[in-house]
C-alpha cells in the first residue's frame, strides 16, 4: 500500500478545564499509524521566566482503546528573540508544538489531549461554596493562552518513526530547514513551523508538500505541512519572508 494520508481531524481550546478530544472521522484501520500535532500557549505566570520552561510538562495523549502516545519530538517555550532572554510574543504568551505517534489499534476514533497542573481544587465548587473563575475540572491548565490539536492517520508505513528534529530560527528564511535528513526509502515528513507575532508563514513550495491547517493561536501562527518522499532528503521548512522569529519540530515516518 502507498504511504498516505487516510484521514485527519482537528480540534482546540481557548482554556482547557477537561481533555481535549479530537475526532476522527471513522475508525482507524489495521497497520495504520497515528500522528497527533499539538500546538500551545502558556504565559509565563506563576513561574519566574528564568526556570519557567521546567514547569511546562508534556501534554498527556491517550485514546479510546487505552494506548497512551509518547513524544517523539517537540520545541517548548519559544522566546520572541535569540539573545537568551525569555520574551512572550506580543500577547504575551510563550508558544510550543508537540508531535506524537502511534501503531494504531483497529478502531480508534477519539484521541484526548490533557495538560494540567494537579495544584487546584476540584471546581466549580470550591471551599467555602465560591466559584471559580474560570473553572477547573482536572487543576490548572498548563497552556493557558490555549491549545489546538490535529490527528493524522498514516496508511502503508513499514516502521513507524525514521528520524525527527526541532530547531529555533530567528532572521532567516526559510523557517527550520534541514534539521534532520531521512532514509533512502519510502516514508512521509510531517513539520508543525511556529511563527511568531506575524502570519506571514508560508508552506514549502516543493510539489510534493501539503498544507494541511493554518490556525492563529494568540499572537503566534501555526503551520503543519507533510510531504511524501521517497528517498533520502531534508526536511524543507516554511517559507518566512519577513524573516520573523520562530521554530519548526518535525518527525519523518517510514
């Protein structure tokens, strides 16, 4: 079978008080593999900028028959400038992207998505029966400035995983170009590029590259891009013609 996309699905939250459940359209068939791209936002509060990053955990995947997902890679608290300072983007948020993959179970169709501090009350009732604001089901959502989310499901892959890489690019186009370098063989790259304070993030312009979602997550834009490949090549970036800070995680299937 040709390595392809079957079918992908998506879905976000503007402030996380239960998992985030994105849908697929149908049922995941048999061989198959799943690849979930995840974008967020977190503030730099409570913590101080300095050690901020150590406070941000990986977002928990799990799915309708029981397989919890582990990262393959991901690029966490991007600053707005390259001189070692955390700067937020202009809303003031720090953006992330998360991508993970999984040998599919027959029949998988709801994949959830959790991040949260175990620090806060169950609510909305709260000690002394006042409310709170806003509410919170399972603690304190680690992304506060809110988190999107897509599924992917991969047809004819052989291994899973071939290679992956994330990176930082600031002044430059294109945006997180030749981070990694696949097998001479047949696979698919999937690239999550990050933007920040502009949209001016633009997909590779190499034939065979797919926009798959475009989305605004505060002052930041995100990008997902796949490209089927058949042989040793690098991983192409996007397009950033003005040449605005930001990043790009990237896995390789095979």
């Amino acid at each position: 079978m040709a390595i392809s996309v079957v079918q992908k699905a998506k879905n976000f939250s503007a402030y996380q008080v239960k998992p985030l459940t994105v849908t697929l359209p149908a049922g995941t068939t048999a061989g198959s593999y799943l690849a979930v791209v995840v974008e967020a936002s977190k503030s730099g509060a409570p913590f101080n900028l300095g050690s901020f990053g150590a406070h941000i955990p990986n977002p928990i995947v799990t799915d309708d028959k029981s397989n919890v997902y582990t990262t393959v890679d991901s690029i966490v608290g991007v600053s707005q400038e390259a001189n070692g300072i955390n700067n937020p983007d202009a809303s003031g948020f720090f953006p992330s992207a998360y991508i993970y993959v999984v040998a599919a179970a027959t029949g998988t169709q709801n994949i959830s998505i959790g991040a949260f501090y175990p620090d806060e009350y169950i609510s909305p009732i709260q000690p002394g029966g006042n409310l709170a604001s806003p509410p919170n089901v399972n603690g304190r959502p680690v992304f506060d400035g809110g988190l999107h989310a897509q599924v992917f499901e991969v047809a004819g892959l052989a291994t899973g995983v071939d290679v992956h890489g994330h990176g930082t690019t600031y002044g430059s186009t294109p945006l997180g170009a030749g981070l990694f370098t696949t097998s001479a063989v047949a696979g698919i790259i999937i690239e999550a590029g990050i933007l920040i304070d502009s949209a001016t993030i633009s997909p590779d312009t190499n034939v065979n590259s797919v926009l798959q979602y475009s989305q605004r997550l505060n002052a930041s834009t995100f990008m997902v891009q796949t490209r089927i490949t058949g042989g040793a090549v690098t991983n192409a970036g996007f397009g950033n013609a003005l040449k605005y800070g930001g990043a790009v995680v990237g896995v390789a299937l095979k």
